[in-house]
C-alpha cells in the first residue's frame, strides 16, 4: 500500500512518467493529497507496525515532502 501511494506520488510530481500514457505531467495538489493520505495512514496505524513497517512508512512521507517542497518551491 505504502509503495502503491509513493509511486502514484512520484507520478503527480512529475518525477516518472504516468504509466498508462508515458508522459510525465505534474500535479502538486494531487501530489498534496497523497502525501495527506499517507500521513493518516501513519497515524491510523501508529503501534501497529513492526520497525520496518515504520521506518519505510516514515522514510517515504519524509522523502516525499522534501521533493513537494521543492516542486512547490517552498524549500
């Protein structure tokens, strides 16, 4: 699941192509929302995950917001 939402992530920041068309298109509100839906999936499933669950849980929402920052141009 994690990886389902940080591909789709990538795709909206224009980052990889979208793989049903192969053109790269960005968009950073769809970008937002992903990172959002990951955030409460973090918080949902907060004592519920084993170490490497977690670490790859928080690695990703950390690595994707850093790339929004600087597609929004807010870093």
């Amino acid at each position: 699941l994690i990886s389902m939402f940080a591909a789709a992530c990538w795709q909206q920041l224009g980052k990889i192509p979208d793989q049903t068309k192969g053109v790269i298109n960005k968009d950073l509100k769809s970008a937002q929302a992903t990172i959002d839906m990951l955030l409460m999936l973090r918080d949902k499933t907060k004592g519920n995950l084993t170490g490497t669950e977690e670490k790859l849980l928080n690695d990703t929402i950390t690595t994707l917001q850093k790339v929004y920052a600087e597609e929004a141009g807010d870093y």
